[in-house]
C-alpha cells in the first residue's frame, strides 16, 4: 500500500511547479506547502494525512522571515520526528537540535558555547512554536512549510 502511495506522488507531482520563487522544493515527494497564515499554497493536506497514516517517512522544511521585510532570511529541512495528526491538522515535532546563531552579512553560522538545546513543532497551520531548554518561555512565529515524503525512500527507477 504504502509502495502504491509513494508511486502517486511520483506520478502526480513529477515536475513542481516553480511559481513561488521562495516555495522550497522536495521534487517529486511533495505533499503540501502551507503558506504562514495556514492556507495551502501547493499540493494537499490529504496527501500530507495519506502519507502520515501509512506511515511513511516525512521531512519539512521551513522558511523565516525574521525581520519581516518579505524576504526568506532563513531556511531549514529535517526529518519529521514524532508526527500528530488533530482536527485535520498534523504536527510535527522536530528533535532537538544545538542553537546556531546566523550572522548577517557574513555568510556564517556559528554554534555558541554551552548546552543550548532547540526543540521546535511545526504544523500545517503554519505556527512553529519552540524553546530552549534553559527554562525560557516558549514562542511561537508564522512560517511558510514544505511537507514531503523521505526522497531516500523513494524506490530506484
């Protein structure tokens, strides 16, 4: 069953489309990419909830606009690690990673000293809501995401 999934994505989303110049791209193991007010902007809810209930492999990827001038000033993909669906909705949490600090004009990323551990869940709502492990307050931000099923286990043509 879950063979006979992968080969509809295959067949359905074969070329992307490349209309959304910012829209990260998967090829064709796209589910859905859901806009950061929740609205679907490519490809489907449905496929996202089809892969998820035969268990299939997911990944995300998301965009940040942190300073909110309209241009993507972060981009991120990872494994899905534990995935939620609720109301129609899914969640999924993303494992916890070392804190990175970017620095502007630089073309850098830095890993500051210390254990500052991140752990993040996003959703097809387009919240990303995440902490540090150093006690803070969680926060939550709008996000453009990128669902798709695990290309590495898409089989050989």
């Amino acid at each position: 069953m879950a063979h006979n999934f992968i080969i509809t994505v295959l067949a359905v989303f074969l070329l992307p489309s490349l209309s959304q110049a910012q829209d990260l791209t998967c090829g064709s193991a796209h589910l859905v990419t859901i806009a950061a007010d929740g609205a679907v902007v490519r490809g489907s809810k449905d496929l996202l909830r089809q892969a998820v209930g035969n268990g299939l492999p997911v990944r995300i990827g998301w965009q940040l606009d942190a300073n909110n001038d309209g241009v993507v000033d972060l981009s991120h993909w990872t494994d899905a690690g534990f995935l939620t669906e609720f109301e129609g909705e899914i969640f999924a949490q993303i494992n916890d990673i070392q804190r990175q600090a970017p620095m502007r004009g630089k073309a850098r990323v830095s890993m500051p000293s210390g254990r500052q551990r991140w752990s993040g869940l996003l959703g097809t709502t387009g919240m990303l809501e995440s902490h540090f492990d150093d006690g803070s307050e969680p926060t939550s931000v709008r996000v453009r995401g990128t669902w798709c099923v695990d290309a590495r286990t898409q089989p050989r043509q």
